[in-house]
C-alpha cells in the first residue's frame, strides 16, 4: 500500500444511499464509512477538486428503488459545476452514464473512489475507471459491505472486512490502495468551472 499517493482530482462516492448506510440494514460500521467519506467530500470540495455521486436505481421493491426514501444519497450534494450528481443501474457507473464524458469535459486523469459495495459497485467502477486508464486510489477505510453469507457445502460467513480487503485485491497492482481517507490528496481540476455534464 502507497500511504502517500500523488493528488487526485476528482472524487467518485458510489452509492452512498440511506438504504446502505443508515435505517434498519446499514453495512457495518456505517458510521465510520460515512465520517471517512463525508471527510473525502470536504476535502475534496476545499481543493477545487470535481465530486461525482452515484445513485444507483434499483428494481421495483428493493431498498434504493427510485423514489423511495433508501434511494437518497446520504449526504448532502452542493450544487455548481464541481459537483455532480449521475444516476447509474448497472454496478460499474461508467456503463451507460455520462460519468466518462464529465470526467474528460473537466480534464480529470486521477481520481478517489469510495462508497458501497466494496465487491460490486465500487470494484466495477474502479476497475473500469483502470480500463479507461484513470490513476485510481482507494482509500481502505472509504469503502465497505455486507457480511457475505454461509453457503452450505461451500464455505462460512466470509465478514465484510475481509470481503472489501478481497474486492481491493481482485483489482491488482494498478490501483492505488492507501490505508485511510486522510491519505489521500486533492487538487483542482484543470479545467475548474468549466466543467459541466
């Protein structure tokens, strides 16, 4: 793990809805999730830094079907060309999204992802983000899940510690793992307010 990465400018929060981090089924330690993240969004805003929020539209009669009180992002979004909100339905958020186009609009080349699910959402998201050759850095304690389940004849409860530690592997060298939030550094974008969707 690098403790010390280069600035990123951009910050990706995938996910961050009442329905995963707050009311009656929170991933674990929610709470320090949204203290590590909502430090991230503050940052990031200070710098000059773009913030991009994923909303994920669920199906009919899940907890972040739109419209729905779990569909709400968590934390407050500030308004302005630095700040955007992108709804996403698939787990990798680049997929059918303007994500992409807002990143090259604002001239972003690094960029922090954090949120939820370690192991989908924000693993594909990254690992896209890697694809399109973006410098990506993962704060450790930035990102989170559920416990993963028994499942009988094929192995015990796998803790949810232990399965975003394995969603930070399954993205191999490339990626910049750092062990907390306040390792990672933000810059202005190069293009500041003209950034726009």
């Amino acid at each position: 793990m690098n403790p010390l990465p280069a600035p990123v400018q951009a910050l990706i929060v995938v996910d961050l809805q009442s329905a995963f981090v707050a009311g009656d089924h929170p991933v674990p330690d929610a709470p320090r999730l949204l203290d590590r993240v909502g430090h991230l969004v503050r940052r990031a805003r200070a710098a000059g830094a773009l913030v991009v929020h994923l909303q994920n539209d669920g199906p009919a009669g899940e907890p972040d079907e739109p419209r729905t009180p779990g569909w709400e992002l968590h934390l407050p979004v500030h308004g302005g060309p630095a700040e955007k909100v992108i709804r996403k339905s698939e787990d990798d958020g680049f997929e059918g999204t303007s994500l992409a186009e807002t990143l090259t609009t604002a001239g972003v080349g690094a960029l922090a992802v954090c949120g939820v699910m370690s192991e989908m959402c924000v693993l594909a998201t990254a690992r896209r983000a890697l694809e399109l050759e973006y410098r990506v850095v993962l704060p450790h304690d930035a990102h989170a899940t559920y416990d993963i389940p028994a499942a009988p004849g094929i192995s015990e409860a796998v803790p949810a510690a232990m399965a975003s530690r394995v969603a930070e592997w399954a993205l191999g060298d490339e990626v910049e793992v750092v062990a907390r939030a306040e390792d990672v550094r933000f810059r202005g974008h190069p293009r500041g307010a003209l950034c726009r969707q």
